[in-house]
C-alpha cells in the first residue's frame, strides 16, 4: 500500500476552481459562528492539497456514546482507477445511511473495492450528523431553521432517505440524473415536543454527553421513537429552506421533475407495527385496535411469544419497508414519464449476510436489512471476497 500512495504523491493531481487536491473539501468547515448554519462556499487555497488520507467523520457515534471524528467534515471523497479518460464516465454519488444520526463516508467505513474494478469514478460525502446537523429553532433570529445536514448534501450536488427527499427538491433539479433507493423511504417528519430544551437540559454544558442522547420519554420510547434529531419541516420564510410542505405533499406533486427519471427501488425483509402517520393521527384506543387486526391478520389470535419471533419481524418488515414503498410507488406510477424499478435482494448466503449474522447469529437464516452493502463495498465487518467465491460472482454480475 505504501508504494500505491506514494505513486500517488507524484502523479498529476485534480484541479478545481478552488485549487488542486486529491479529495475535496465543498464547503468551509462548520465551525464557530457557521455551527447549526447552511454551508458556505469553501476558501481558495493555493499549495496542493495532501489528500492521500481519508477525510475526517463526522462527530457521531449513537452505539457507544463517545464522541469520534470532527465537525470539520465537509468534504467528498473521490475514487477513480484513472485520472485521464477519452471517455466520460458513469459516475457514482453514495449518500450513506445511519438516519441523518450515524456513519462514516469514507473508505474506513465504505470500501469502493469491488466498485473500483469497473471504469466509473465513485463520490461519498460527508455531512452533518445529529444535532449538529438537524437541530432546529422557530425563533428567525438564531437563524437555526434546521435541515444544515441535508443542505451539505444538495450543496454539492442519509442514505435512501435523503435521496428520495432531495429529487423532489426544486433546488436539486439539475442534479440527479438516476436515482436508486437502497433502503426504505422518507415518507414522514416527525416532531417530538420540545425536544431543542430537552436537548439542552440533557447536556447541561457537557459536550461530552453530544452522541448520548437520553432524553425520550417512557412514553415515547413506547411509541417507537429511536433518533432525537432529523429532517424538520422549516418555514418557507427561510430564504434557503428546503422541505417546506409534508413529504407526502411533495410525493403526490405530478409536475414534480424527478418524474422524468428514472428510479430503482429496493425491498430489504426482515426490518413498528403501526405506521408514524396512524401513530400521530390517532387515539391510543384506535391504535390498539389496528394493531389487534394486523396482528390476527398476519399471526392469528394467539398471545404472542418467543416462537413467533420472525413472524413478527416480518410483520414489521411490512410498516417498515412494504407499505412505505407501496405506497410512494402508487404516487410515482401516477405521475412519472421515466422508468421505475423495483429490485428485491433475497440471496441467502451461509457467511456473507453479515448484518442477519451479527444480530441474529449463524443459525439463523435469511437476508437483513443492510445486508446487501457488504456484496458492494468493503466494510470493516466483512472480509475480502475471491473470484472463485459463489458471492464474488452474484456482486460482478
């Protein structure tokens, strides 16, 4: 590895309009002042820029609570088998997943490994997460509206998420060319009470208590909330808002420009009984009472137990990756002139399923949600796959 980078000190470098540089920074650092706020354009520099190491995380980590990575890490990176091509090529921008909370863009995280072994130029970008990224506040004068960590990303060009939100954006009209929605949809916005004081009571000046977000009441925790901070709805005041209206509002907008390209969609098994929407809509008795029918449609009317484990985890694949896709794909096909695609990943591998094997152990059988990443990048729970391996040829194909 060390003779590949420095081969790669001494080849000719990328320029930009700002400079020269081996990944990118599109923004300035959100630091000071430009904490919470939309990204700025970044400084010119003069010198090359060593970008031969991976660009710092963003500061965030929900599993163990301790604070990694900088808040300095606006940047893309960009991966190529060539700097010189005669021919344009296809080029790839992976918006990763964690629910605007969690993740790492770079190669630590994401190996392009088995992307790099085609002619296509690969860009992951990082933004802000959490509360950095998604804290939002009424009050116009704190000039806090909520949404920075999504405006990283169109500002430049959370996964399957984001993307579904951003090509129904105006602002992101020129940018998206084809879409594909690895892992489930956006189709609501919640808001939890209070949740800027709560966040403030909880860190009481304590930064280090940033990624530990205790703060759900037992109530709440019962109804099925797990990520304090995410896509808020911000007042069209704002000169630079960008989700306005309901998502379901801009779903069902038929001159919406995103109808005009093409999408493939994903269908992940194994992931709430009750959707967000009935949850917010309807009273605890109604709720209980769907609940019941969904329950003796699908498992009968016997009290549930251990054994009934995977039928109730398929139940819930139902409320979180059947119905939502159904249901934007119902206001899609009413409107759209381009394509649509729906693609079902269901390969029951013995030893590469290594998100079921983690979570639910090898004698277990079956595909999980997240599942498929490891037959596309490199991660830091997988091992390198041959060309010999049944699983090598399934991802070249």
């Amino acid at each position: 590895m060390g003779s590949v980078i420095l081969k790669l000190v001494h080849q000719p470098v990328i320029s930009t309009t700002h400079g020269k540089l081996r990944w990118h920074p599109y923004a300035k650092p959100p630091l000071g002042e430009l904490r919470f706020k939309s990204p700025q354009p970044p400084e010119p520099w003069v010198d090359v820029r060593d970008c031969t190491k991976c660009p710092p995380m963003h500061t965030s980590n929900r599993y163990t609570g301790v604070i990694e990575g900088s808040e300095d890490c606006l940047y893309l990176s960009l991966y190529a088998k060539k700097l010189h091509s005669e021919a344009l090529l296809p080029v790839i921008v992976y918006l990763i997943g964690g629910r605007f909370t969690t993740g790492d863009p770079s190669r630590s995280t994401w190996g392009p490994d088995y992307i790099m072994m085609k002619d296509v130029i690969f860009i992951s970008i990082g933004f802000r997460m959490g509360a950095l990224g998604f804290l939002s506040f009424a009050d116009p004068e704190l000039q806090v509206p909520g949404n920075a960590g999504l405006k990283d990303i169109y500002w430049h060009y959370n996964g399957s998420g984001a993307a579904q939100i951003l090509m129904h954006l105006p602002q992101c009209k020129t940018l998206f060319h084809k879409v594909i929605l690895m892992s489930g949809t956006q189709m609501h916005i919640r808001k939890i009470p209070k949740v800027e004081y709560r966040f403030a009571k909880h860190l009481g000046y304590n930064a280090e208590r940033l990624c530990d977000l205790q703060i759900f009441t037992p109530e709440e925790l019962e109804e099925g909330h797990l990520f304090v901070f995410s896509l808020v709805i911000e007042d069209e005041r704002v000169p630079d808002a960008v989700i306005t209206k309901d998502p379901l509002i801009l779903f069902a907008n038929k001159q919406a420009w995103c109808n005009g390209i093409p999408i493939i969609m994903a269908e992940i098994p194994l992931k709430y009984l009750i959707s967000h929407e009935i949850r917010d809509k309807c009273s605890l008795s109604q709720q209980q009472m769907l609940a019941r029918k969904i329950i003796n449609l699908h498992l009968g009317a016997n009290e549930l137990c251990a054994k009934h484990v995977f039928d109730v985890l398929r139940l819930c694949s139902y409320d979180f990756i059947y119905h939502p896709i159904h249901r934007y794909l119902r206001y899609r096909m009413a409107s759209a002139s381009a394509s649509t695609y729906l693609y079902r990943f269901d390969y029951d591998s013995l030893n590469f399923n290594l998100y079921r094997i983690k979570h639910c152990g090898r004698e277990v059988r079956g595909v999980s949600h997240v599942d498929e990443l490891s037959y596309i990048f490199y991660t830091p729970d997988s091992f390198k796959l041959t060309q010999d391996q049944k699983s090598f040829r399934l991802l070249s194909t």
